[in-house]
C-alpha cells in the first residue's frame, strides 16, 4: 500500500469541526492547546459562531489547525504517506505535515494570506463558477475570448472559472452556446486564484519571507505544477493567482505508485474529486472519529 494524504481547502468548514478529536485523542487536544494567536482558534473551530468561521480572515487558519489535530491522530495509528497535498489553503497543511512550517508558523501564514484574501477584492465584484461535464477545450476556448481564469481543475468534469461577475457571465454565456449546461456559483467572496491577485501574491511573498522553510520529511506535491517540487516560496506566491492543478496531482501520485488516498480536514470534497479523476483508487475522508476507526477497521482486514 502506497499513501497519499490530501488535506482541505476552504469552503469545507462547519462548527465544530475537530471537536470529537479533541475529546478523544490526546495528540489531537495538544495541536489546539499549543496554538498561539490573535484570536482563539479553537473556539471559533468548536463553537462559530458561522459568520466568523466563514469569514477568509479566520477560516483558514481554522481549518489548517482542524487539519492537523486529525493528522497527528491519524499518524498515531501508525499510517505514514509517502505523499502529502492539498487543495490550495489546504497546501499549507501539507507543508506542515511535512515539516516545511512548524504548526505555529503554519498558522500565522494563514492568518495573513486571509487577511490579505479577504482585503484583495471588492466585494460582489467577482466570483467563481464550477463547470460539470464540459469538454475542458471548449472551457478553454471561452476563457480564452473573455479573459476568464481557470481557477481550479478539480476533476476532469469540473472545471472552476474564476474572474469579474461580468467577465464570468461573458463566459458562461459562451458555454451555453455550446451545450454547457450545469454551471454552480461557488460560495466565496471573489475570484481567488486569477490574476486579480496579483497584488496580493505580492504581499503574500513578503509575508512568507519572514518564514523560515525547511526540508521536506515527505515529498509534497504543488498545486501550480501538479507534481513533486522543492520547497519554495515562488510557488506558493504563484499558487494564490495561478490554476490549481488538482486531478494532474492525483494523476501524478497515482502514477507513482499511490493506490490509496485519505481526505484529511473538514468535510468530504477532495475524496469525491479523487473518484471522479480514477474509480480504481482507494479512497478515504476523515473528518470525526468514527471516519478513522472505519478507515483502520478497514485496513486490518
């Protein structure tokens, strides 16, 4: 058995998220009780309220600590990947996981990139939309007319267009036109990953310089090139306005060798995006306690 671990993104988040962890594995409590910030991440984690832990600015350091706490339980149970990723936010996860960024570190930078998220947009002026079952030339031709990003390529039916409202509706106007018909608005508050973050990945880099990175102890696949790479600030400065190249990172692992895949973070997308990129796979989610005592019931089998 070869293992991947791929940690959440943002938009996976719900109250209470990492509480049964909390209260069941020690490993788990020492991540929240050793966390050191601005605002107390594990009550915002545990008890919202939902405005809060939906907000960029808190959200992401949110779900990087839930993220760890059920790493290290799952760690504990003697599970060691020979790859680690994760869907953007979620690549910062991977980074700890692999001793790039020690927690503490981890988490400041998440702080910051929220608050430079949350601050690089005007409000309700951009947005970003899932295609479902579109021929991905097609999405590229449109994109192509209008200036619209492709934002993520979560599977090879779902692609995410990102861009001013305008530029989007341009696009998905010329998807219609070619027989598109399931395009879903994304909850988010504006067009992360397309050049309207330009200027925040710029700031995004000044803030990791002040970061120190240190070698990988697990190789980590990247979002901007969908495959291993050295540590490097560059990509993670790219990564906030470049494509995340997610299903070309689960091809990747799987050609190289990975035959089993666990979702580790708040809720359950990535487990569903590995599925539709290969159905031959295993594939597991761990958000509580009885997703990881199912996942080792089912590994000792």
């Amino acid at each position: 058995m070869k293992v991947a671990i791929l940690f959440a993104g943002q938009g996976s988040q719900y109250v209470s998220m990492g509480k049964d962890f909390y209260d069941t594995y020690r490993v788990s409590k020492n991540v929240f009780d050793s966390i050191n910030m601005d605002f107390d991440v594990k009550d915002v984690c545990f008890n919202g309220p939902e405005e809060k832990l939906n907000n960029t600015a808190y959200t992401q350091s949110c779900i990087l600590a839930c993220s760890m706490a059920i790493y290290e339980a799952i760690k504990e149970q003697g599970i060691q990947p020979d790859f680690v990723a994760g869907l953007s936010l979620g690549e910062y996860s991977a980074l700890c996981a692999s001793n790039v960024y020690s927690l503490q570190d981890a988490l400041e930078i998440v702080r910051k990139r929220g608050l430079i998220m949350a601050n690089a947009l005007q409000a309700n002026t951009s947005k970003m939309v899932a295609i479902l079952n579109a021929k991905l030339e097609d999405i590229k031709v449109c994109c192509q007319q209008t200036g619209c990003a492709i934002a993520n390529y979560n599977a090879p039916n779902q692609i995410v267009i990102s861009g001013l409202n305008e530029v989007v509706d341009q696009t998905m106007d010329l998807l219609k036109e070619k027989g598109v018909r399931r395009m879903v608005p994304l909850k988010v508050s504006g067009a992360f990953h397309s050049p309207l973050l330009e200027q925040a990945s710029l700031e995004l880099k000044e803030v990791l310089k002040q970061y120190p990175m240190h070698s990988q102890q697990i190789p980590v696949v990247f979002n901007v090139t969908g495959k291993e790479e050295k540590e490097s600030i560059d990509l993670l400065t790219k990564q906030i306005k470049s494509s995340v190249l997610f299903y070309q990172s689960i091809e990747y692992m799987i050609n190289q060798g990975v035959d089993t895949f666990i979702e580790v973070g708040p809720g359950h997308a990535l487990s569903g995006l590995v599925k539709k990129t290969n159905k031959e796979v295993k594939v597991y989610s761990i958000s509580s306690c009885e997703d990881l005592k199912q996942m080792m019931e089912d590994m000792h089998e």
